[in-house]
C-alpha cells in the first residue's frame, strides 16, 4: 500500500528528529493511512480508498464523501478524486440537485471593511 492519502495526497514528510542534546538526525513522518469504504450516494456504489485520517475527519466534517468532493477545491484533490469529482458532479447537474449539495462561499468581512476604509481614504 502506498503511503499517501487517495482523496489530498496527503504523504511521508520529514524533518529532524532531535535529542535532549539537541542533536538533529533526519526522519520520516508517516500519514496514519486507512483503507475505507465510503458509500457514494449519488452514484449509489460503495468507494475503496486509502486515505489518511485527517481527510477521514474532514469528510465527517462536511456529511459525506459526495459533499465533500463537490465542496473541495480541485486543484487540492489527487487525479482519482477529481475523475470521481467530476463523475458525482455531472449527476448532480442531471438531477438538478447541484444547490442542495454545494455549500455557500461566506464572504469575509474584514477585507471589504478595509477596502471601503481605503476608498473613503483616498476621496
């Protein structure tokens, strides 16, 4: 089994590992890796996939794979979630049920405070 995360990419990173003395030697930090079974409601089909268990806490996060995947930026996910991205997507936009899954972007209010700050400044 690889080590890397089927749904981020999530992999082995390094660093050091340093002693009481302060001594640092180079490490490994492996992904807590698990292979699990989402059923896809969309596609009505179960999914294998090895993922770390970070990704597992953000899909509890957001209710299941299909939000997830649908509410995920596709430049973060890895080639196979982005082909079943797409495949959960067109049968949504089929459906017409595109709303129902997709989560509002929520607009951050500092920016526009400080860029109407910078108007009344500049007038």
């Amino acid at each position: 089994m690889a080590r890397r995360c089927d749904l981020l990419g999530v992999g082995v990173m390094s660093g050091n590992k340093v002693s009481h003395s302060n001594r640092k030697t180079r490490r490994k930090f492996l992904p807590n890796i698990k292979s699990i079974s989402f059923k896809s409601d969309v596609l009505g089909v179960d999914v294998a996939l090895d993922i770390a268990a970070s990704t597992l806490r953000t899909v509890n996060k957001y209710g299941n794979i299909d939000n997830f995947l649908v509410n995920t930026r596709f430049a973060h996910l890895t080639d196979s979630a982005k082909k079943l991205r797409t495949q959960i997507k067109k049968k949504l936009i089929k459906k017409g049920a595109l709303d129902e899954v997709k989560f509002p972007r929520k607009e951050k209010k500092v920016i526009v405070a400080k860029v109407k700050k910078l108007k009344k400044a500049a007038a």
